[in-house]
C-alpha cells in the first residue's frame, strides 16, 4: 500500500531504539502538521524569561526547542526521554544552538529530580504508552514547585473518525485495534481531567481539539489505519474481503477529494497546591 514515510505502524513507542530512525522522521512529520496545538499546549505552562521547565516523554526533543525560547539565556529546561537513541538524536540537532536545554534519559514515572524543582513541567503523546500514567501525572506535579503549572497533551483513539461512508464495521473493528492493542491507553485523552484532579492539581483547564487530515496515505502514515485493519482482521474481528472492500472505497473517497480522517487531543493544564 502507498505511504508516506515513515509509517506509525512500524514503531513501538515503549521501545522507540528499536528503530530511532523511523522514529525521529515520524516525530517532525506530526510536529510539523500539528504546530499549532503543540504550541497551544505550551502556552499553558505560563512561562517566562528566566524559569525552569521540564518536559518528560521528549521524543527528539523538538517542543523543548519551543520551551528554550520561552525561558531565555537565562532559563533552565530539562528535557528527558526513555530511549537514549532519541535523547542522541535531540542532542545532536540542538548542540550548535546554543539553548538553556539538557537532554537527559529517565522514566517519566520515576524522574529523578528533587520535589518541587521545576517552575513547570510538560508531557504529550506520550501517556498513552506509558504502564502507568497516574504515576506520570503525580511524578510530574512532585517536580514542579507550589504554584507552578503542569500541561499535558494526548490524543483520545476512541475519538478516531474517518470518513469513509458510515461507522461501519471494518471502522471500528481498525478503532478498537488502536485503543485495544496498538495502544497501552487509547483513551487516555478524556481521562486527563480526572488524573490531575485525583493526584491534587487545581485551577484546572480542559481543551478537547479536534484535527483533521484529508489525505489517505498521509492519514495512514500518522495514525497506522493499513496496520490496525491487518491487525483487525488477523484478531478475527473482520473479514479480509470486508477489510479489502473497505480499503479500496476509501482510497476512492480519497482520490475523489471526499476522504477525512479526524481526532480529538486533550489539552489538561493545572496549577500544583
Ligand atoms: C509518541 S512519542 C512523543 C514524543 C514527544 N513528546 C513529541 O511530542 O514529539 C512518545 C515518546 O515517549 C517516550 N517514552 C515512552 N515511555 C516512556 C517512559 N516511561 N518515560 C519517558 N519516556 C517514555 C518514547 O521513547 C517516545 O519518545
């Protein structure tokens, strides 16, 4: 099947050195498309010339780029990863820059910073991978100082619509592939609220926004649907005639100019008591 390079359903973001390379490509290829929202996330945070930030779940290391320019020469931001191969990659492309950033390799659910250190601490697309995302919440609020912000930003697959004549069978069958199985939380989106609210985040605000593409081979690029329907039909929940009949309407909605497929992200940003 045509794609875009890279492919989502290549990657195993719990173990991203598997294939850092795909990875890093398919980090500026979404970073890219959804520029606005990542940086409407940031903007949460509240920060200004001089403060501290710390992003967990860096990936290669683009936001914290953003959060550089935030804080200034004389701001401090930490920017940590589990895979060390995406750490190198941050480093290597920010090295001649000159930024207050240090790249670091940690679990987000065991950082090893001192409480209360950070004036703000950032996590996106990166929960929904995690074994344990309350534990990533609190970890996130231990770090960061009494009155400081905590912003979080993660996709909801059960809100994965794609416009393919109907919510058909073959389309939830590839939906619940992604939240059941390609996903470790594929609902983590609409379970942010409630996460910051149970480990004691205040002033809490909630932005569900939606984002489209209406490209097919770009939308198979950055959500993995081809996989998830291979996937779906090997679980048994389909047919491979359904999925391949399936398949070849939507490429033709798509060349025809009458495909979309859409998602809502969560943005959840809170004060620390
Ligand atoms: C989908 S990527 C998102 C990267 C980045 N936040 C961005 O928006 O471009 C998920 C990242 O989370 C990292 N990750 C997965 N589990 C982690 C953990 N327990 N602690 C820290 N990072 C983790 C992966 O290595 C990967 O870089």
């Amino acid at each position: 099947m045509d794609g875009y390079e890279p492919d989502e359903s290549r990657l195993d973001w719990r173990n991203v050195d598997s294939d850092p390379a795909t990875a890093g490509r398919y980090l500026d290829l979404v970073a890219n498309l959804i520029d606005e929202i990542r940086a409407r996330a940031t903007s949460r945070l509240g920060l200004e010339p001089g403060g501290s930030v710390l992003e967990v779940g860096c990936g290669n290391g683009l936001e914290a780029e953003r959060l550089a320019a935030l804080v200034g020469s004389a701001g401090r931001v930490v920017a940590t990863d589990l895979s060390g191969e995406m750490i190198l990659q941050a480093q290597a492309r920010t090295r001649s820059l000159g930024l207050p950033i240090r790249f670091e390799v940690a679990d987000a659910q065991a950082l090893p910073y001192r409480d209360g250190e950070f004036d703000a601490a950032r996590v996106e697309r990166m929960l929904q991978h995690v074994p344990d995302p309350a534990l990533v919440v609190r970890e996130l609020i231990r770090v960061v100082r009494p009155g400081g912000r905590v912003c979080a930003f993660e996709p909801d697959w059960e809100t994965m619509v794609l416009a393919t004549g109907g919510d058909n069978e073959v389309q939830r069958a590839l939906r619940r592939h992604k939240v059941d199985i390609r996903t470790a939380h594929g609902g983590i989106g609409r379970e942010l609220p409630h996460l910051f609210v149970t480990a004691g985040c205040q002033d809490i605000s909630v932005e569900p926004i939606a984002h489209s593409v209406r490209d097919l081979a770009l939308a198979d690029s950055i959500l993995g649907l081809s996989a998830s329907l291979e996937g779906a039909v090997a679980e048994g929940w389909v047919s491979e005639e359904a999925a391949r009949v399936w398949w070849d309407q939507t490429q033709a909605r798509s060349a025809a100019g009458g495909f979309f497929a859409s998602m809502i992200g969560v943005i959840v940003a809170g004060r620390v008591p």
